[in-house]
C-alpha cells in the first residue's frame, strides 16, 4: 500500500515536472498566438495549439526539460506547415476554380490584397528557420528565448536574426517593389 | 556603425511588417474551451490502450479456458493441426526449423527406456500385446479418427508398412477415440489399413507418461526400448531416417 502511494505520488510530481493542466494554462495562450500569428484562422490556431500540448503531453522527453521553449518551437513549425498545407490547397482549389470559371468571393479578393497575406507569403517562400526566427521574434521573444526555443547558439541568434530580416527584406521587395 | 545602423532599420521595417500579422487586440484565445478539448483528445488517446488491455485479457482467458479441460484441448489442438496442415508452408517452415535442428531424432542406445508393455484387443477381438513384437522394429502410433494430422499420417504409416515388412518392422496404430470401436471400425474398413488397430483404454496414456500430443509416434527397437519419439505431424523423411537408423542398429547388434 504504502509502495502503491509512493508511486502515485512519484508520477504525479515525477521529478518537480508540474502537472499537465497547470502548464496548459499557463502557456496556452501564448501558444496560440504564436499559431494564429502565422495561420489566419483563429479557431483553426487554437485547434492546432491544442494539438501542439497534445504532441508535448505524449513525449516523455519533452516534458522532462523546459516546457516553454519546447512549445514555441512545436508552435512555430506547427504553424508554418499549416500555412504551407493551406497554400497547397489553395493552389489546388484556384486550378478547380479555374475549370469552373466561377469568378473568386468578393471576401478572398478582399483577403488576398490584405497585406497579412503577402507576409505570409514570404512565410512559406523563406527558409524554414528563418521564418521560424522572425515569427517568435515579432511574438517578442529575446535573444536567449529563441535560442532556447530553436537550439541555436546563443552567440549567433543576433547574425541569423538580422541575416533572416535582410532575406525578408530583399525577398520582399523582389516581390511586391519598394513599400 | 553606418551598416549597423542600416541592420536595425532593416529590423525596425520587418519588425513592422511582422507585426502586420499579429491577430486583432480584441482576439483572446479561448483557454477553458481548449483546455476542455485537451483533456478529452488526452482521453481518447488513453481509451484505445485499455481497449487493447481488455482485447489481451479477453484472449487470455479464452486460452486458458481452452487449456482447461482435456477435451477444450483437444479441440484447441484440432484447429491449431488443422491450420498447419491446410498451409504447407506453415508446415514447411515448421519442420525446416525442427529438422533441421535435429536431423537424427533417434536416442543414443544407452539413453533409451523400456516401452511400458500392454495388451489390447485388436479389431477382430484378437489380444495384441507389445511383448510379442519383441525382436522386431515397431512403430507405435497414437492416433484418433477426429484427429486431421493423424489421418494426414495414416497412408505414410501403411507405407512404411509394406516397405521394411521384410526387414522386421511392424506399424501398431492405438487409436484414442472416446467412442472406442464404434468410431475406429468403419474408418479402418474406408481405409483398409494394412496394420493392427487397437483401441486404447484408459490406462494407456498413463503408461506412457501422459501423451502430450496427438498424433504421437514411438519407434520401439528390438529389444524393445523406446528407440525415437515423435510428437504431431512429421515429414516422411524424418520417419524414415529412424526407422532405417533403428532398423539397421538393431540388425548389427543381432549379427554381433
């Protein structure tokens, strides 16, 4: 009996790893921003930062460290891929909808002249990491977060920060002219 | 510094841009709904383990009742030789492993025990005792009419049979069918088995040490001792390997 308590007692403290609930609360509406940051639909983000403490809840490994930066990372990436599925797709429907000829919904045309979606764009265009690095970056994260968050060598966020913003920068200009 | 200065402007115009996307200041995610969704997916992701949990303790106590009482067994084995016996394959790579491993299945002289005598009745009435098939070879095979590898076996048996008669070898088949004769005497007559049948009576498995499995098949040696044992169903060649091995041991100890 008293081997039985012990054991509950080890799992639920399980090494000062606070409980699940508790970390959900507190980092939860973080988490979501971040998604809905780079996704347009706010449901679709809470939905995938849902999945994103699902993901963290099921890998023992994750939840042994630091929660945070683990979740900002799997925020991130989990965003970026929606927002590339999304683009998929998208491609996919126009060519349908060029068969169709049915004219676009006067709210995609209002959507798509948005300036969000030209930064999205540039989103899905950039490398991976530096997309990673300049959405964390414009949700406020300093330089030892993202580090943290990213596995990057402290000393060298700053080169990679300002190398990500240039490509941006350039990428954007290339694309849309100059402001 | 004049660089430095064109870094941070670029920073300062994508910071901008960046924050373009930022989601509208009135938008809150909605924390107790999504931690309601977060405990059920939890839920659902436990659920499917216990109905694993439930599937193993079903199966396992479906086994164990089969292994309860010797007629579950029995049944239990039935399917089990069946499905082997459907599939060749199965079976080849079954007897591949075992006879592989082992290809002389025959006991070193001195290793070997004496066969436990008995006397039955055969199906004509005539007594048949092991003892008087001493100085010849013998084949006693353990069988049962509902028993699919053991009829499997039977034409190899009437086989061997009629092959090594002359070299003083002889099949006996001691059927363990519940019904007794009622069962055994029209599959002999369908079959025309060319080898005395008796039917076992409840002592017999005893004096064997409880038979583990049906068919079952001793070689007995000349002097009668417990020369190969063979558990279910066997490839022909493994057969007749001892048989040739007994045969041929025995005959050297004679000339000796």
């Amino acid at each position: 009996m008293d081997a039985l308590s012990g054991a509950l007692a080890e799992t639920n403290a399980g090494e000062g790893r606070p409980d699940l609930d508790s970390v959900f609360l507190a980092q939860y509406p973080r988490v979501a921003r971040v998604i809905a940051r780079v996704i347009r639909d706010p449901g679709r983000a809470e939905e995938l930062a849902v999945e994103v403490f699902l993901k963290w809840a099921r890998d023992r490994k994750a939840r042994l460290g630091n929660a945070e930066p683990w979740l900002y990372r799997a925020a991130v990436r989990v965003a970026l891929n929606e927002l590339r599925r999304q683009a998929r797709q998208n491609r996919y429907e126009s060519l349908v909808a060029l068969f169709r000829k049915s004219p676009p919904t006067p709210e995609e045309l209002h959507v798509a002249r948005e300036e969000q979606e030209r930064v999205r764009l540039l989103l899905r265009v950039l490398g991976r990491r530096q997309a990673e690095l300049l959405v964390l970056r414009s949700q406020g994260l300093g330089y030892e977060e993202l580090a943290a968050a990213l596995h990057l060598n402290p000393a060298s966020v700053g080169t990679l920060l300002a190398r990500a913003q240039k490509a941006f920068r350039k990428e954007y200009i290339a694309r849309y002219g100059t402001e | 510094m004049e660089r430095n200065e064109e870094g941070q402007n670029v920073g300062r115009w994508v910071d901008e841009r960046m924050a373009i996307l930022a989601p509208a200041d009135e938008w809150e995610p909605n924390v107790p709904r999504g931690l309601a969704h977060f405990r059920a997916k939890r839920e659902e992701v436990r659920r499917p383990r216990q109905r694993w949990a439930w599937v193993a303790a079903a199966s396992l106590v479906i086994c164990i009742s089969l292994m309860a009482t010797p007629v579950t067994r029995a049944f239990a084995q039935r399917c089990l030789s069946a499905c082997v016996n459907e599939t060749g394959w199965v079976r080849q790579i079954l007897n591949v492993g075992t006879s592989g491993a082992r290809s002389n299945t025959v006991y070193a002289p001195e290793a070997r025990r004496m066969a436990p005598d008995f006397t039955l009745a055969d199906a004509s009435g005539t007594p048949v005792s092991l003892a008087d098939y001493r100085g010849k070879v013998v084949l006693l095979n353990f069988w049962a009419t509902w028993c699919f590898p053991c009829r499997a076996e039977i034409p190899l048996l009437m086989e061997f049979e009629q092959a090594y008669r002359d070299r003083g070898f002889v099949v006996l088949g001691v059927s363990m069918d519940d019904d007794g004769w009622k069962a055994v005497k029209p599959y002999l007559h369908s079959r025309k088995m060319n080898y005395p049948v008796m039917v076992a009576d409840r002592r017999m498995p005893e004096l064997f040490g409880g038979l583990k499995a049906i068919p079952e098949t001793l070689i007995i040696d000349r002097r009668g001792r417990i020369a190969a044992t063979h558990l279910g169903l066997c490839q022909k060649s493994e057969y007749e390997n001892d048989i040739k091995a007994v045969l041929n041991e025995s005959a050297k100890g004679t000339t000796k």
